[in-house]
C-alpha cells in the first residue's frame, strides 16, 4: 500500500464515545503495510502513555476495538508518507509535499504551507470537521501532535480558532510529536501547556 486509504480512524461503534482525537503527520511503513494509522514504534510509545502498555500499538488496539481505547480516535494530516525515503507509486504533487521535511522549524514550516496551501488537499479539513459532528457527543480535546501537524491545522482552521467564545468548543493541545521524543529517549506526554480553543457549531 502506497497511502492510507482515509484521514480519520477509530474504534468501530464508538462514535459516541471518542474524547480524545489525535492528529498526527503521516503514516511510515508499518503503517503503510497494515493500513492503519500508529501500529509502528509512533503507536507503542502511545499506548506506554494511554494504556500503561507499550508492547502493543495504540492503532492496533483502536482496530481491534479494544475497550481501553474506545475514548481515542486517530487523523492523519497526510494518508501518504512524508518521508524521503518512501516514494513508491506517490504522484508529482504528493512528492512535493515531502519538502516540508526540509523546514527547519515551524515558522518556515508555516510559511511554506500557506504559500502553496492551494495545492493541498481539501480532504483535510473536510474530514477533520466531519470527525467533529462525528464526535460531538463527548469530544474533549484535540491533541496535535509535532510542527508540522500543527502548523497545517493552525492555517486550515484559523478562522475557527479565532472566533469569538459564543459557539461550541473544543480545546486544543499542541505537544512534540511521540515520534521525536522516542528518537530522543525522552518521555512523551499530550498534555502541554500551549492551548487553544476551536470553535465549531454542534
């Protein structure tokens, strides 16, 4: 499998349920192979922070309907792979997207998405807001996970999280992707101090 076949995964029933919506970057090569998001190393240091098991992938456990995490649903901001080294079947336009690796912080990250933003796809923000509505009953918080990720949300959705506190909210929370901290040997959490608000109608 070249890409995901879609943004947004979770428990299967557990609409009514999710709490806690994940965004992450883009899927590697476990992730390509089983097509679900964090079944790799990305998933295990998940599931050591959410479930106290870090021998089992947080996305094996969300696909397999595991009781533990009915509350969590995963999106990816791109269903190909960001890195260099995984090109195989992607086209000209999905290949061009893989500069941002080459952004050495989220300022330039920002700045290079909002100057080709429209060459990005519309699927993006279509499906975040749809997982919304999904979610609606119990949906708590949006935890974005790593610059890149957060960067392409923060444009997509400025308008909405500049909006004045007269609509339904979400909070959201921006953390170090889980990916950096386990190639760093340091503790991942999703709780950060730098938050936000988005706002949406139920």
């Amino acid at each position: 499998m070249d890409r995901l076949p879609k943004h947004l995964y979770f428990s299967n029933g557990s609409e009514n349920d999710v709490e806690i919506l994940f965004i992450l970057e883009s899927p590697y090569k476990e992730e390509l192979y089983w097509g679900f998001p964090c079944i790799g190393n990305t998933g295990k240091k998940m599931s050591e922070v959410l479930v106290n098991d870090k021998n089992i992938a947080i996305g094996d456990l969300i696909q397999h309907n595991n009781p533990q995490t009915r509350k969590y649903a995963l999106f990816e901001t791109f269903k190909f792979p960001l890195d260099k080294s995984l090109t195989h079947g992607l086209d000209a336009d999905e290949l061009f997207w893989k500069k941002l690796k080459n952004k050495g912080d989220k300022d330039q990250i920002k700045m290079f998405f909002e100057q080709n933003r429209q060459f990005f796809s519309y699927s993006y923000k279509y499906n975040l807001e749809c997982a919304l509505k999904i979610f609606q009953r119990k949906l708590k918080e949006i935890v974005v996970c790593g610059d890149i990720a957060q960067s392409i949300f923060e444009v997509a959705f400025e308008d909405k999280l500049k909006q004045e506190k007269t609509q339904k909210s979400v909070n959201v929370v921006f953390v170090e992707h889980p990916a950096k901290n386990l190639r760093n040997s340091r503790p991942w959490t999703y709780k950060s101090n730098t938050k936000a608000s988005l706002f949406f109608s139920r």
